[in-house]
C-alpha cells in the first residue's frame, strides 16, 4: 500500500516493489497518481501466487480507511530495523 503527499492511500501488487514504486514517483502511472507524488511504501505483505495476490488486493480495497490505517500501523510496528526488497528501510 502506498501513501501519496495528499495522503490517500493506494493498493495493488506487483512483484517487484521498488521497481514499482520508482516507476509511481517518475509519473508513470495513471493521472491520479501522478497528481498525488511523490508516493512511499506504508504497507506491504507476500504471498505465493498471483491468485493470491489479487483477492488480497480486492480484500484490502474493501476496507475502510480507518482500517486501512491500523492496518498500516500495526505493520509499521512488526517493521522496525527491517528493510523492504527495495533496499531501503522501511
């Protein structure tokens, strides 16, 4: 999940995180998202297929953003000294 400099909240997946957060952060998304830069990694989670990947992206999608945001800070709290696949902390 990523959160843009007007603090809205995106989700999808990809299998390449970092790659496709620098991809956000030079514009090349949709006209939403290149109105809302620069975009940071609140939340991320893995799962094996690609299957798996979308129904979690529609179950994330459903939530309220209050959720959402609970979500993201019990994240951030199991988070502390790890690094993302992006090479940079979290």
């Amino acid at each position: 999940m990523l959160e843009y400099a007007d603090g809205s909240l995106y989700n999808g997946w990809t299998k390449k995180i970092g790659k496709r957060i620098a991809q956000h952060n030079a514009g090349k998304g949709s006209k939403y998202v290149r109105s809302r830069l620069p975009a940071r990694l609140v939340y991320a989670e893995s799962v094996v297929t690609k299957s798996e990947a979308m129904r979690r992206e529609c179950t994330l999608k459903r939530l309220s953003r209050a959720e959402k945001i609970a979500l993201i800070a019990e994240w951030k709290a199991g988070q502390a000294g790890k690094q993302c696949g992006c090479s940079r902390p979290l």
